[in-house]
C-alpha cells in the first residue's frame, strides 16, 4: 500500500492511497525504478522491519487506487470524496487503535512495577520495625497509582471512543456526515494523550523500580519503545495538538458569531455564555467543571491573542504559529476535560448498573485519584482563572493521598485483574508469583559473559598486560 | 572496591568501604567463597559489564579498610570519623561529576535536534511559500530552545557548584565542617533535577526530531540510555529529595527556634521573617525570588503538615512518609531557586566581565528563557502563593515568545560553540556539515537486511508459503 499525494494534469488532489506491486512475484527482486531497503536499527519495535522506498518511472493502473471514496474515472477526471473529512475516517480509525496500545502498555508497565513493588523491601519507615515492602511508601504510590488510573482512564474513555466510532459510521451510511469534525478532534485528542500519559507513564514506572527496572529483562525498554513510536506516528503530537488548537479557536470564532455547537464544543458555548465558574464544591463533578472552565478560557486566550495577531498585520497562518505554544495549551486542555468527563459518566452513570458494587467502589476511588491528580497537574493554569483557596487545594492534597491509602491494599489485585498473562508481561520483575530474585538470576545467568568463570578475554587480553612491564 | 555494612561484634558502624580481591592473580577463577557474574544486558551503558557479587566465609584483611576518616585499629577497636558527613563528600564529588555528564548529553542532544531542525524542511507556515525550515516553527523552537538553556544553566551551576566543592574542601583541611551540610544538600540537589531535566531533555529532543529521531543511528538512544541510568544511580533521585525534604522541615523547625542559617538557606530565614513578597516587577531577580518564595512556602506546608501528622500521634519517620509528596515538591522547589539564583549571579554579576558583550547578549536571553520557561512551569505552586495578576501572566508569555525569536537566528551558532567533534555526536542528524540524508541512506544500507536484494528468508520461508495451497 502507498499513501502518496494525486497530482492529474499539475492539479493536485490530496492523498489518496494505492496498491502498488513492488518485487517480482517469482523472484523477489524489485521491479524496475523501485528502490526498496530498510532504514535499519530503531529504538524499539526491533520485529518491525520499517522500509524506505523511491519510485523512478513506475507506472501504477487506475484502478489501483481505493476508490470507495475519491475516484479517478477511466477518462483522467477526478472526482471528489462525498465528504472531504472521509479520508480521515481511517486515520481515525487507526488513531482509535493507538488508545487501545497505549494503554495496553501502561497497564502492563503498571502491572509490572505494582508486583514488583510488594515484593522489593528496604528504607524502614520507622528505624526500628524491618524493611517495608516499597509499595507502603507513599512516594512509591503515587508513582505507580496515578498510572493505574491513568491505563483505566485511557482503557474506558477509549472504549466510550469506540461506540462514538461506531455510531459515526452509521451515520455515515445513511449520508450524515455532521459528527465527523468531533470524532476527528476527539481521536485526535485521546491519540496525543494516551501516547503521551502511555510513554512517560511506562518510563516513570520503570524509574520506579531502580537498578533493576535498567534491565531489559524487565521487558519496560520493549514497553516504552512500542508506546513511545506512537507518539510520532499516525500524525505527531505537536502537529496534531497543533490542529486540535486551531478547530478550537475556529470554534471560538463560531461563538463569537451566535453559532450552535457540536455535542462534545457544548461544554465551550455554556462557558461562553456564563464566563463565571460556579463557588467551589467538593464533588468529582466540580473537578472536571474546573477542566473545562480552564480549556475553554485557553482557547479564549489563543484566540484572543490570535486575532491580535491578525488585527497587527499577520496572516491568519503566520498568527497560528506566533500562537502556537497558547494553541498546544488549549489542546491539551479540551483533551483533558473529554477524558475526565467521560470517565466521570462512564463511572458513575452509563455502565454503573452492569457492574457490582464492589467494583464500582474501587473504580470510584480510581476516578477519585485520575481526577484529583489531574487537576493538580494543571493546576498552574486552572488556578489563573479560578479563585481557589488555600484551604481548597490542602483538601485536594488530602483528597490525593486517600485516595492512594485507599487503593494500596487492592492495588495488587486491581493488577491481577488486568489478566496479563506471564508470556505477555515476559519480566523477570512482574511474573503473576512474584518470584524476581529467582528470575532475576536466572536471566543474568544467560549472559554471554556468565558462561565460563573466566571470560576469553583474560587470555587474550588482560593477562598478557598484566604479565606486561608496562 | 567493595563497599559495605561495617559490624563489629555485632555493633553496627556505617558503610565503610573496602579493597577485596575477587580473582586468582594467576588463573583468575573467582576465589573461593566468591559468587561473580554480569546482570545482563540493559537499556543502555551496553559497554559498561555491572556484575553482582556474593560472599560466602570471605575474609578481608581490616587494613584493606579505607580509613582516611573512620579507622578500625589492630585490637578491633572502631574509632569515628571526625565528623560523620566527611563519608559523604565522596558522594558529592560524585554527584558533581553526574552534573557535568547530565548537561554534557543533554546539549548534544541539543546540538544534534538543532542542527536537524535547521536542515529539515516542513509544514509552510503560510500556504503559498515554501516549506520552511522547521526551526521556524515556534513549537519547534519551544522543544529545543528551553533544552539549550537547561544545558548551559547546569553546565554554569555545575561550574559553580564545583568551586563550592573546592571551597569546602579547603576548609575541612582547615578543620572547619560546616559548609559540608549546605554542600551535600545542593549537590543532591543538582544531581536530581540535572538527570531529570537532562534525561527528559534528551527524550524532548529526540521527539522533536519526529520518525527519524527513532534510527539509533541519531545517537539520541545512546545518550537517553547513558544520562538516565544517572537518575537511579549514586542515590535515587526520590531517595535524594526526600533527604532534601527533610532537611528542609528541620532547617524550618531551626527558624522557629530563632536559629541562624547558612549561606545556602539564608533565603528561607528571609522569607521567615516577612512572609510577603513584594510587588510584581518585570525584572529578572524577581523570578528568582518568585521562585524562592514558593520554595519557602512548600517548605512551611510540608513543615505544618508533618508536624500535624506528629501531634496526631505519628511517629515522626511515620509522618514523614505520610509527608512524603509533599517534602520531595518541597526539595525540588529548593533546589530550582538554587539553579536559578546561581544562574542569574554568574551571568549578570560574577565573571561578567571575564565574557565579551556579546556573548553576555546572548547569555543574558537564554537566562531569560530559562528563568521564564522555570517560573512557568511551577505556576501551580507560584500562584497558590502570590497574588499574579492576568496582564503580569500575559508578560510572561510574551517574553517567553520573544526569547525564543531572539534565539533563533543563534541557535545553530550556539550549538556549534559546545564545540562537539562529529566522531563525539556520532549521529546521522547532527553533524556539522548538515548532510542529514546522505548520512541517513549511508547508515540503512549498511542494515543487515539491506546487504542482498533479496533477502534469504525469502527463498527460505516465503516463497514455499506462497507457492503452498493453503
């Protein structure tokens, strides 16, 4: 498959993809004009062997192009996708996907480093009671915890995506194209989030773990390498953070003009029209109110800041890059408040009733501690708009640190429950038994290194220097 | 070098350390009671073999001891240290050392992201033009420029910090200990926030290289791999915080009872003393002191909240665990006002006049951006503390977006100025001559993958599998 630009005549038509034979069926050798090969070592996805490829003179049929939506007619013209946005269906699709990865290997890091943790002991707490478990420390919870929560967030939110996904599709058939621009954005936004949270989320859990977490053996430099490759591919971050903030200062504009929003701009017109955020109340639900009070007054301060640009003589584009940090900013945000609400909904109102209330008690807690941990990770911009107190902020400091007490005695369990078998944790750290030292040695033993007492180089080295008069 | 639990009769004296003969000087076969071997392989360092070593009934010779401070005389007898912290300055020295290889990697990172972001050609800002070199993205700029200022802030720190270190040296020759508290706090200091900033640094800025940055021909992953195993090394940097912190609450507690401070804390008896700051003005030491005064105030919190916890019955080890969040924020504020103070005082004051105006020019803008970019991002804790107006916010994003533009057109020259060799950068996008492509296809074809047309598992597994009737 070849994702390339349509050029018919010197006109262009976007990028539209093609298949494209490349070898020789009988063979194998490229056929003439390409120039195929591997780019070589990466660092990670080591089974992946990623290509580059050159054309000189190749000639590719018509009708070697997917035609669902875009078509070229036998004639040369070239005729347009029904909808423009539905090339970017796929890129949604596959962007949807990539939330499926990401928190797929922070959950597994997670796992990893939460088994790892209950089993490591040293630093007394108290100098005269034995080493502790490292899991009863609480700066060790609040590197591991938060990361649960980040996985489950990223998992449900995800999920919720999907119906999103799905019922996009069915719209579509039946000729709707109206929530596309929304589900682009929102794949957009959960892509950039999930990849970003994932990576830094897995490496934090690494970090977690010392020495031995340095190990590839542990299997988190596999991990990290997969999640982080996603943070560049299938659109980077930046640009498309960069893309999300400009939908949002669009969205502005449309407000400022009396136009009506789509279901997930909805929360921006409300704050549009009350610019006031409501006194301050202790519910979750005020929590992801804080979320979207803050995005929208960051899409405000792009806009605003955008439209001087404007009004000072500077193209809408060359505005959009002097704007470009405020943007990101914006993005981010309008990111942060979708996952907080739709993980608050799909908690405590949509899927509540399938669940036990046991479940729902721990999956409470664990929404408790995203919520909590993620506004006080934006706290430098939510605190610029909003009057907090001190005596707010000490309540959700103490709000954090229960919620991490709360989930310290489940949280081995809340693991196992993520049902990674060993084969696909394949850690010397997070086996389901706990047994790292034994696994730990059992993999240094397979050094190259450890397989005669005396390593060949003292021979061939060492001994012939130290015998030296040097 | 063996370093160790001291017990005499069952009486513990610290860890003292000791030179212990591992192998046969002859055949070298581990000798008896000696368990050796290497880890095997990790995430980096792949040319250094860390081993684990057991002993069982293994006898060393007290004078092997190490005993310039501590002694162990010929009867057994254990004679003291003349001042317990003298063990520590190996650690500081050690730590200094760790300052220098954090900003060492993280500036040729720096280098090898800028020189490909001038090379590479993206995105037109505006449609009709051409595509730009990426550096003209400020996003782009807002990924290198802060790193660059990272950089030569802890290289200039560093510098300092050694001076204190030669300082102090001088004075324990001279029997005088007391800088060595201040000194082992500062350097555990620079140590936790060089290899956190470095490290991430280095990850920034292979990110900004986008796809390619992923080919371990860029050297990006060599650097990541070398600066953080430095994170977990010679005292985690948690561990390493949560000593600041509770450094921090003594020296608070020591305020309360109306004691003096050292040069290194002397900004906490200050704010003791007036807890106001004053009126916002646009200078650069006020963003020193905006930072100092938040580093007093986490201290306070973390002081109030650990004392809370201890008149609520906890023991005092049990309260600082349970203040453990709250001490590590604490510690790292600490050290970031150290950085930044340091920063401003050797550019603006102390060998200013050794440097050509010029260069000061360009010093005084990356101060700028880095006391700007470090204020910014601890807006969460500043503006819980100090009353910062909207408009005074707005400032401080225009002079972040105007120090960047100012970097601009020196940040390749800057980078050339670290003065790094090509054969030290080793990588396909950094070097000096920009021939990034070239260098890209002549390092893929030298993939293993690439050496015949047609790979051998195509007639091995392929081909059968295509010919078969499945």
């Amino acid at each position: 498959m070849v994702v390339a630009q349509l050029y018919i005549d010197g006109k262009h038509h976007g990028i539209q993809m093609f298949i494209v034979q490349l070898r020789d069926l009988e063979t194998h050798m490229p056929l003439p004009g390409v120039d195929i090969g591997e780019i070589g070592k990466k660092l990670g996805m080591a089974g992946v062997n990623q290509g580059f490829l050159g054309f000189k003179r190749v000639r590719i049929p018509r009708t070697n192009m997917l035609m669902r939506n875009a078509k070229v007619l036998p004639g040369g013209k070239f005729v347009q996708s029904p909808a423009s946005r539905l090339n970017y269906m796929t890129m949604v699709f596959t962007r949807c996907l990539i939330v499926n990865l990401s928190y797929d290997c922070l959950l597994q890091a997670a796992t990893i480093a939460t088994r790892y943790s209950a089993v490591r002991r040293q630093s007394p707490i108290n100098s005269s009671d034995p080493e502790p478990q490292i899991i009863d420390h609480v700066t060790q919870q609040q590197k591991l915890f938060p990361e649960i929560a980040n996985g489950i967030a990223y998992r449900i939110t995800g999920q919720h995506m999907w119906e999103l996904y799905e019922l996009t599709l069915k719209e579509i058939a039946n000729g709707d194209y109206t929530r596309m621009a929304d589900m682009h954005i929102v794949a957009c936004a959960l892509k950039v989030l999930s990849t970003t949270d994932g990576s830094f989320g897995v490496e934090r859990l690494r970090l977690a773990c010392g020495g031995h977490g340095y190990l590839t053996s542990t299997n988190f430099s596999t991990l990290y390498g997969n999640v982080i490759a996603a943070y560049t591919y299938e659109g980077e971050n930046t640009v498309l953070l960069l893309q999300i903030g400009r939908y949002l200062v669009k969205t502005w504009t449309q407000l400022t003009q009396g136009k009506k929003m789509s279901p997930l701009a909805a929360y921006l017109a409300e704050i549009y029209d009350k610019p006031e955020i409501a006194a301050w109340n202790d519910s979750r639900s005020y929590l992801v109110k804080l979320l979207q009070f803050t995005a929208a007054n960051k899409t405000r301060l792009a806009f605003e800041n955008l439209t001087n640009r404007v009004n000072g003589g500077q193209t809408l584009e060359e505005a959009s890059n002097n704007t470009g940090i405020e943007l990101t900013q914006a993005a981010e945000l309008h990111g942060r408040q979708f996952v907080a609400s739709a993980f608050l909904e799909q908690i405590t109102v949509a899927k509540k009733n399938q669940r036990s209330v046991a479940l729902n008690s721990v999956l409470e807690n664990i929404l408790e501690l995203y919520l909590v941990q993620t506004v006080l990770r934006h706290m430098n911009d939510i605190l610029r708009f909003t009057p907090i107190s001190d005596a707010n902020l000490r309540s959700l400091q103490n709000r954090l640190e229960l919620s991490l007490k709360k989930l310290r005695p489940d949280a081995v369990a809340i693991c196992d429950g993520f049902d990674y078998h060993d084969r696909v944790l394949n850690s010397t750290l997070g086996c389901y038994d706990g047994n790292v030292y034994e696994r730990l040695f059992e993999a240094a033993k397979k050094s190259p290194l450890n397989q005669k007492p005396v390593p060949d180089s003292f021979e061939k080295y060492l001994k012939p220097f130290l015998k030296s008069n040097l």
